[in-house]
C-alpha cells in the first residue's frame, strides 16, 4: 500500500534483529503495513481491521483518528502482540526497525515491544491498583521489566515522574490513586509507559476521560516529551480538533482502513476525502462555525457500519454526499492524491480542489 508520510527514509532493511540505537529525526521506526485483524464470535468471522497501514517516524507525531468501532484501539493491539483471544492477525507486517514484530513468535513479540514499543491504554486510568502507592507500582512494574534493585527502581519512579512534571514527586510515590486527580493519574500512566525509554510510544485515546484544560495539558506534555526524547509518538483519537496542535501527520481511518493519510497542515487546509471533510466539519473551531440553530454540535451525518456490514464499495458511501455508481461497486484504493498525501476515492482530485477553490 501507499504511506504518504514525507519523511527521510533511510534504508533499514538489512536490519532484522530491531536493536536499539539512537534516534534520528526522520528515520522510519515503525512500518504498519497491510494490517487485518479478525474476530471469532457466535456470529461468524467478523473484520475488525482490513489493511491498515501508516509509518511512525523518530521525531513526529503521527494521529491514528476516526470515529468509534474504526479499529484504532484493535490495530494498535495488534502491533504490540495484545490481541484478545477472540481476535487473531490475518494479514500484514508491523515492521520495527526492519523486524516484523507480527512475525515473532508470541512471547518475542511482547519482549521486542517491551524494549522498544510502549503503549498507554485507552482504559489507563482504571489500570493502576486502589490498594497500592503509585510508587510501589510503577517499582515492582519496573523490577519485573529490568530486575532493578528496590532502591534503584523507587529512584527511577521518582525520575519518571518528574518527567512527567507530577509535582513533589519523590513525596507524592507514597500516596494512593485516589489522591491524585484524573489528569495526575494518566502523567502516572504515561510515566509506566516511558519507564524503558520506548523508540515509538501508542498514546489510544490518553486524554478523553479528562476535562478540557487538563486534556490540553495532558497533549502538551506528551509532546514536549516527544519532541526532548526524538520518539515516534501515535496519538490516538476520534476528535480531529485534539491534533490540530500536536500532530505532524494524520492518518485517517474508516472502517478498519486509512482513507486519508497526510502532514497535519495540509489535511486541515484541504481535505483530499470527504470522510475527513466531514469530521472537520465537525469540530466547530476548526470549520469556523460553532453549534447549530438548535445549539448542538455538528457531526458527522448516518453511523459508521459495524464490522461484518461493510458496505460494498466505498465503506463510506452511504454517507458520502459525492457518492455515485461506482463508489456502490468498486472499492477505492489509497492512492495519491497530491505529493506527500494519498486518499482512497475515486474523487479525490474533486475533493482536493473542491477545498481549495
Ligand atoms: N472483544 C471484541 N470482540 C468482538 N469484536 C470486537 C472486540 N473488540 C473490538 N471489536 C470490534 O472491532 C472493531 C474495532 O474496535 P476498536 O476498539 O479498535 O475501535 P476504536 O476505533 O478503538 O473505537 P473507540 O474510538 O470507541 O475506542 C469494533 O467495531 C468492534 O466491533
Ligand atoms: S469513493 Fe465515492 S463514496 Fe467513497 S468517499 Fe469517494 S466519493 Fe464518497
Ligand atoms: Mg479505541
């Protein structure tokens, strides 16, 4: 498939054994390519994620975006080998430095992402334990992944959560979960994730359970750590408004595959997919318009389809206002659309100068 991310693409395909080194900004960490996870259910094989793919690279920011059920939090799980048992990868490789971590044996797989490929959990803030410190978590995590000291990993939690600017923290590892705030505990949760200093960091949804300021603060500092530490960050999220300040390339996705892939600014100038026109539409700020005549905020009209009642075609025709006979019959592929971006529709080029006429 076509990844549209312009970067410097140094040739790392001798490489297989996805040892670490430094980081160079611009040098391509992970490679999704093709991706397709499938569940087994009562109901038969349904299609979570259909040929996914998108390119991390050591210095930006990369927002996996799309509306609920499009198979961001699957894909993602798949890449770090934590599928549940129900779901298994069908197709497509996941290539860190050269490696394809899909192709490892399971325990390899899990080792490789412990070392080089962390991710922060969409339900983090449920995942730390009411009945111990966050210090104590975050030293017996970091003791079972590198068989530090007590002394040396209670130091480390310390640092970490310095890093992630939770104030006082050599006093605040003493305390319990329920003393520190929503948006303390998911500095808490990045600071675990950090923990082994990851190549390529997956941050699913880090900031949606948080109040807007605090969602504001929680971006910021997962970028400045991004930028300081030359990571390939993946940001995933459903609202197109959050990466507007934080992202450098946005994938996006519907229905288990990316149909628009492109540098952030130029997506948000002109769209080369009516599906991201569309969620730009929806985000009041950006489309310059606020709430509707009945005071709600617009979205995106009809329902994405649920896995296993993919529409012929284009997923999205049902909901596409461009829509004619060949978008009922034939599936588009991600093509290029413009230098340095690809869009899977058959109207891309209309769509393109459509936004910026
Ligand atoms: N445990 C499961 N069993 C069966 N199907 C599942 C399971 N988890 C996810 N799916 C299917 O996979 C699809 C993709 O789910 P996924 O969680 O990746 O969506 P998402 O894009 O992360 O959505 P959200 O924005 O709500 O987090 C869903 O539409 C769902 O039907
Ligand atoms: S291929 Fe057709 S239905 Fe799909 S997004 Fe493009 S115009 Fe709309
Ligand atoms: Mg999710």
């Amino acid at each position: 498939m076509t990844t549209s991310v312009p970067v410097d693409v140094r040739d790392r395909e001798s490489e297989d054994t996805g040892d670490t080194g430094p980081r160079d900004v611009g040098e391509t960490l992970l490679e999704v390519d093709d991706l397709a996870v499938e569940f087994r259910g009562d109901d038969g094989v349904v299609r979570a994620v259909d040929g996914l793919g998108y390119r991390v690279v050591a210095g930006r920011t990369l927002a996996l975006v799309g509306e609920s059920g499009c198979g961001k939090s699957v894909s993602s799980l798949a890449v770090m080998g934590l599928l549940p048992p129900a779901a298994r990868v069908t197709r497509g490789s996941a290539r860190f430095r050269g490696t394809d971590l899909l192709a490892l044996p399971p325990a390899r797989h899990r080792e490789h992402c412990g070392r080089h490929v962390a991710m922060v959990f969409q339900d983090a803030l449920a995942a730390l334990n009411p009945v111990h410190t966050v210090g104590y978590q975050l030293t017996e995590a970091l003791r079972a992944r590198t068989g530090a000291s007590r002394r040396d990993a209670r130091r480390r939690a310390v640092e970490l959560l310095d890093l992630v600017k939770v104030p006082h923290a050599a006093q605040r590892v003493h305390e319990y979960p329920h003393q520190f705030s929503g948006g303390m505990r998911q500095r808490v949760m990045i600071a675990s994730a950090l923990a082994l200093d990851p190549d390529v960091l997956i941050a699913d949804e880090p900031t949606t359970a948080l109040d807007v300021t605090v969602q504001a603060q929680v971006m910021q500092l997962l970028a400045e750590i991004q930028a300081e530490r030359n990571m390939g960050l993946v940001l995933i999220t459903h609202d197109l408004g959050v990466v507007a300040g934080v992202a450098d390339d946005v994938t996006v996705m519907y229905a288990g595959r990316a149909v628009e892939q492109a540098p952030v600014r130029e997506l948000y100038e002109a769209p080369a997919h009516p599906y991201t026109r569309a969620l730009l539409r929806s985000v009041p700020r950006l489309a310059g318009g606020g709430t509707d005549a009945d005071g709600r905020l617009p979205v995106v009209p009809g329902r994405p389809p649920a896995p296993g009642r993919v529409p012929s075609g284009c997923a999205f025709h049902p909901r596409c206002d461009l829509a004619r006979d060949v978008c009922r019959t034939d599936v588009p592929p991600l093509a290029e659309a413009a230098p340095g971006r690809s869009s899977a529709c058959h109207f891309s080029a209309e769509v393109l100068g459509g936004a910026r006429g």
